[in-house]
C-alpha cells in the first residue's frame, strides 16, 4: 500500500508540499497519486504498469480472446469460462466443458462480442461457442483431422462466418496444411485441407488481414512468409520470401491492418536473439522493412496483440531471465518499428495476450514461485499502456493542482490530502496503479 489517504474532520495536519514538473504528454488532476520518473519529471501512476490479476486455475495451456472492452473468454484444460471486468477487477463465471481431453493445447479467437472459436489441436477438432452473459453454449464439433497429426496450428479470423485453420501435419511429412471452414449459426463444415507450402516445414503461423487475404509464415531451412488469397473457398499461394535466411523454429506473428503484419522471432543468426520485422503486402507479394532487435540476450514465446495500427504490446521469456516474463511496447512506423523499456510482470513466462480497448490489454500466465519451480498457477492480469511506455512507476505523493507536460505542479509528498471528497474518516484507501 504506497499511500494512505485518510479524511478529517478537524484542522488540516502538517503538509509536506513540493512543486514538480509534468512529463510530456501527461496530464494531471488535483488528487491523483504521481510518480517520480528517472528523468525527474512526474507522471500519473501508482505502481506498474500491470494491475489486477485473477487466478483461473493450475498449470494449464490458458488461451484468451477478448470480445469486448469488458468481457473475454479463457480457455483451460478442455473448459472455457468467461470473464467479465467491472472497475479495476476482473471475474470469472462457470466452467463449461467442450472437449474430454483436459491436457492438451488450444487455440481460441473471437468471431463476434458474443461468439468465438476454439480448436483442439490433439484432436484436430473444432467448436463454435456462444456466450450470453457468463453463460456458454456450444454447437456440434467439427473434425478437420482426426488422426492426431496436428501441431503448431493457428486461426485466422476472416470474418464473422468464416475461419482458416493453418497445422503441420506430422503423418504428412510435416506439410502445412490449411483448411477453410464456413460457420453458420454454431455449426462448422470445414473445406478439404490443401497442402500451402509445398514442402515440409517446423513452424507455422496464419495471420488474417482482409476477408479475402491472409499471410503465412513458415519456417524449415529459412524463416519465410507469403500471402494467401480466398476465392469462393479456394485459396491461392503468392511467392515465398525469406525474412530470416536461419530456421525460425521459434516465431509469433499477428496482424497490424489489412497490408500490414508483424513477425516476431528468434534469429538464429544473431545468437537467438529477439527480432521483429513488418511485412507489408501489395498484391499478392510481400515485402520486409529492415529487422530490428528488441532482446538482445535471446528471447522465446512470443506473444503479442495490436494496441492500434501504430503500437503494439509484446510479451515474451528472455534467455537471460530465467522463466520471468517480459513485456514491451513495440511502435511502428511505416515498415519501420522501434521498442521502448522492458519491463517484467511474473516469474513464469506468458501463456496468452489480447487487446482490449484504447491502451488496456490482458495477459495470461503461468506463475511460477522460483523457491518452487514445479508449482505453476494459471493467472489473468489486466495492463494498460500509458502514452507509448509500459511503466514500473514508484509513487511520490498526490497532485495538489492541474497541470499538463512542461508545467509545474505542487505535490503532497508528506501530510494529508485535502483532494477527496466523500471518504469515510479513518477508512484506508489504496490507488489503482492508473493513479486515480
């Protein structure tokens, strides 16, 4: 608990009031709680960048998607349970079951604020879920490979009726395979799965960017990417280009708008350290700005979701750090991106990210106590980026006035707050770490 604030009744106490100067883009109001930055400047905040946390349970594979600014959906161990925020905290309601196999890996994306798909990769099967409230309901599932050949797979959102499926197919030679599937009310048919590569592969990834147009990244000898079109349900392949000339067994990729995506990865090349590139596609061609490092030590599971066209939040476990989590915010700039600080938010690593709205974001993650390293708790927690920073701000006092970058305002470092109005006399009262 950084700060007290407790209301009187009688003559105000001693005060300890110094002036300080706002930072650039930031703007402060009487009573918010402030932080000292390294540049000696103030900001709005009371502590990290990262805030609530809600525990969902043990050391499952948590996959989330958000369907609203509100309300998102966590998938657990052959369960899927919705969360709801409410203020600064966040709950969840009952599990509901759609698969028996409890272990095993899944992936999730939304198709709507009220439905999503999930796919069992070990059973190679699908499911459209429907949530009203914190209630789910599913239609019938839909097998597109069911000889558990699966791995490595992702979803591309088309749109709200249709998905693609992108796996390597271990009984195929390891080809990556990519099926169309059509959803209407809550069921699925999936199209025949087509071989996209032509050629074996160790990783893959399928990023959505238009109705009609996605890109693939693939890894075998060399980190490649190429842009897939849908017509009528059959797809269409461009060129292959490399963007990495080692394997990139270890990549993330999302999508920035409809001609822009992001890849991130482990350039082997460059001792594994963490990369990100920005393919822009014209066409049916894809072209990479230059690649820019963001860990230098080397970096692995990578996670990551557009805040905006221009920003985005990465997370990912550092090589030098154990299996602590890091996080950053990485901006782009034509086909040019940049990182600002790191800064960690548990000791197990990231399990799954997803964007909210404005700068709020969520990340799933499996805690992990070093005194313990086999105990693992499966936790949501809730971030919000400030400006184009993630910040581990240390509180300094409470804002006595108005005032924006460049000016100065008095700050209550010592004594009581006269700021608040409607507290209850010797009631405790702890900020959230927005600062308000």
């Amino acid at each position: 608990m950084p700060y007290s604030i407790r209301s009187l009744t009688s003559a105000e106490s001693e005060k300890l009031v110094r002036g300080f100067e706002v930072a650039e883009g930031e703007s402060i109001a009487p009573g918010d709680i402030v932080a000292l930055t390294a540049e000696g400047v103030i900001k709005r905040g009371s502590g990290s960048s990262f805030g609530v946390t809600a525990v969902f349970g043990g050391a499952g594979q948590g996959r989330l998607a958000a369907l609203s600014e509100t309300a998102f959906v966590l998938i657990h161990e052959g369960k899927a349970f919705v969360g709801l925020i409410s203020d600064n905290s966040i709950g969840f309601g009952s599990e509901f079951v759609f698969s028996e196999q409890a272990v095993g890996e899944y992936s999730v994306a939304p198709l709507s604020d009220s439905k999503f798909v999930v796919v069992s990769h070990e059973e190679g099967m699908s499911v459209i879920g429907d949530v009203a409230g914190d209630i789910i309901g599913y239609g019938e599932q839909a097998v597109f490979n069911g000889d558990g050949s699966v791995e490595e797979l992702s979803i591309a959102v088309l749109s709200a009726t249709q998905f693609a499926v992108l796996y390597r197919n271990t009984a195929d030679s390891n080809m990556a395979m990519l099926s169309v599937a059509d959803v209407s009310g809550n069921s699925v048919s999936f199209g025949p799965a087509v071989d996209f590569v032509d050629g074996p592969v160790t990783s893959t990834a399928i990023v959505p960017l238009t109705s009609a147009k996605f890109a693939v990244i693939h890894s075998g000898s060399a980190g490649m990417a190429r842009v897939g079109t849908l017509s009528q349900n059959s797809v269409t392949s461009g060129t292959a280009e490399e963007f990495s000339a080692s394997p990139t067994p270890d990549f993330s990729a999302f999508g920035l708008s409809d001609s822009q995506c992001m890849i991130l990865y482990a350039d082997g090349d460059n001792g594994g350290a963490g990369t990100a590139i920005v393919g822009t596609v014209s066409d049916s061609s894809i072209f990479f700005g230059p690649p820019t490092v963001f860990h230098q030590a080397g970096a692995r599971t990578f996670m990551a979701a557009g805040l905006s066209d221009s920003l985005f939040l990465l997370a990912f476990q550092g090589n030098d750090e154990r299996v602590r989590g890091t996080a950053v915010l990485g901006h782009i700039a034509g086909n040019e991106v940049s990182f600002g600080p790191e800064v960690s938010f548990n000791n197990g690593g990231p399990i799954s990210v997803a964007a909210l709205s404005g700068a709020r974001f969520l990340i799933a993650h499996g805690d992990v106590s070093f005194d313990a390293p086999r105990a693992r708790t499966g936790v949501v927690q809730m971030g919000e980026a400030r400006g184009n920073l993630l910040d581990d701000l240390h509180p300094l006092g409470i804002a006595d006035a108005t005032g924006v970058g460049g000016q100065k305002v008095p700050v209550i470092v010592h004594g009581i707050s006269g700021r608040h109005a409607g507290l209850t006399p010797t009631g405790v009262y702890t900020p959230i770490p927005t600062g308000r």
